[in-house]
C-alpha cells in the first residue's frame, strides 16, 4: 500500500535532456510540484555544437544544460535530482517510481523523457569522432562540413534520401556500398581523414553521414504498459499523451525527426498537457 505520509508530485519528468527541461520549465511556471530525475545521459552529449537552434546554435550541449537547470532555480515547485529511475508502476490514483538508490516516489502524471539510444555500426575508429565529423543528422552537423568530401553510409531508400540530402551542403557526396566492408576509420588531429576498406583501399573523406538505428534508452515505458510503434518508438497521441493515462512522452523517443529543437516543443506541449489535466 501507498505511503500516504509521501509528499505526491504532481508530475515527475524522468529525464533532463532538452525534452525534460523543457517540460519542467513549464510545469514550474504553472507552479505545479515537480520532480526531474536526470541519468545525465541525453542523446546529444558527444556532439561539439548544437546546430539549427535559435538563440543557441553552436552551443556546446553541456553548457546548454547547464543554462537549462540554472533556467529553473527561481521556481521552488521545481526539484531536480540525478539518479536513474530502475521501476515504475501504476497506483489507484497515480504512479509510483523507483530510483536506483532504492528511493519511492509518488506523482500524479509521469512524462517520460528519456530519450533514445542512437546506435551505429561497430567500425574501429567511429566513437572518437561521433558528434562531429562523424554524424547521422546533416541539419545538425552538415554546415560544420559544408563544400568538404563526405560520404554516406546507409542502405536502400534511406541511401538515396540521405546522399541526395546532402548536396545541399557539398557537391562532393560518395555513397558507400554496403558490399565493400570497412575496416576503419583515420583520423588527424581529431577529424575524420579517410576510409580505409578491408581491401586495402582508402577513400579519403572529412566527414562522414551514418545512417543510425533507434533503441528505447529505458524500459519504464514498457513497465508501465505504453504502447510501441513498428519503428520503436512510443505512441503517441497530437497531445503526446500516451495509451497509458496520465503518462506523456516527449523528445524523441516518441517523434522525429530527432533534434533539440522539436525536444522541446515536445516537452512544453507534454507539460502543458499535463497542467491542463489538473
């Protein structure tokens, strides 16, 4: 049975990325009790700028967070604690979450924001210079590598999109075949050089566009009983509430494209959902 002795959140927000933030934010304005839990896992971390947002672009994602809870201080309904939120479940009128350090807490509404895992393939040489000149999205990172050689690496339909894309930016755009193997990437001075095959040959390149699949970062959603897309990601209504009542997602691991700017619109809709619940 419930404690009733806990104090009972109107909202947790579990996640502080650009979503969850965000959602706080407006929580705080409407001066509704609430608690942000952050794994400090948000997907943009490695990226050196943030592209494309206004008023921040360029901006490095750690100081963006950083900016993003200072924005929060002068809102005492507004708590923000680090932790990773390992169970959660629904009550009679409410949720209850379990965070890895064995605490309980209670809340009214729950808005998931907990991101997605972006995976690439497993090539020698990829994670030093991923979020750079190695990327999947060319709105965030394709200016940074503007009139260089780039090349593609994605198959099918998303080959020709992402190839074609990307003429925006460089008229110098190689698609890999996915019959040739890639035995790893060299760098110089941080930056991707070349593409070196298992044959032996190099391709010499400055960046490099990968094509990412999408992984649900936590599995609360499925705890609590969220439906899942064909796509993996959480379904959602225009209003991002989920088929679970009470339960709102925002970022992306209910939407795309994925990018800081529609997080959080996402997360200023979740909450104002939310605040409209009562």
């Amino acid at each position: 049975m419930r404690n009733r002795t806990r104090m009972i959140y109107d909202c947790i927000v579990i996640g502080g990325g650009a979503a969850g933030l965000s959602a706080a934010l407006v929580l705080g304005r409407a001066r509704k009790r609430t608690l942000v839990v952050d794994a400090g896992e948000p997907s943009n971390r490695f990226a050196h700028g943030i592209g494309g947002l206004l008023g921040h672009d360029g901006r490095p994602p750690a100081e963006f967070y950083a900016l993003g809870r200072e924005q929060l201080a002068p809102y005492p309904s507004v708590e923000l604690r680090d932790g990773r939120v390992t169970g959660a479940s629904a009550t009679g009128d409410g949720f209850t979450l379990e965070l890895a350090s064995g605490e309980n807490f209670d809340a009214r509404r729950i808005v998931l924001a907990t991101g997605m895992e972006y995976r690439t393939p497993e090539i020698p040489g990829l994670e030093p210079l991923w979020g750079d000149s190695v990327f999947h999205c060319p709105f965030c990172h394709g200016w940074e590598v503007r009139d260089q050689p780039i090349a593609v690496l994605a198959e099918g339909e998303k080959a020709d999109h992402l190839t074609g894309l990307l003429r925006s930016w460089s008229d110098d755009v190689v698609l890999l075949s996915p019959d040739r193997p890639i035995k790893r990437l060299v760098a110089e001075d941080g930056k991707l050089a070349a593409i070196e095959f298992e044959d032996g040959e190099t391709l010499p390149r400055s960046a490099l566009l990968v094509a990412v699949t999408f992984h649900q970062r936590s599995d609360l959603a499925e705890q609590l009983g969220v439906a899942v897309t064909d796509q993996g990601f959480l379904e959602v209504d225009g209003f991002l509430a989920t088929t679970v009542p009470g339960v709102y997602a925002a970022g992306d691991l209910s939407s795309q494209p994925q990018s800081v700017a529609t997080a959080i619109a996402s997360g200023f809709l979740a909450a104002a959902m939310v605040v409209r619940e009562g």
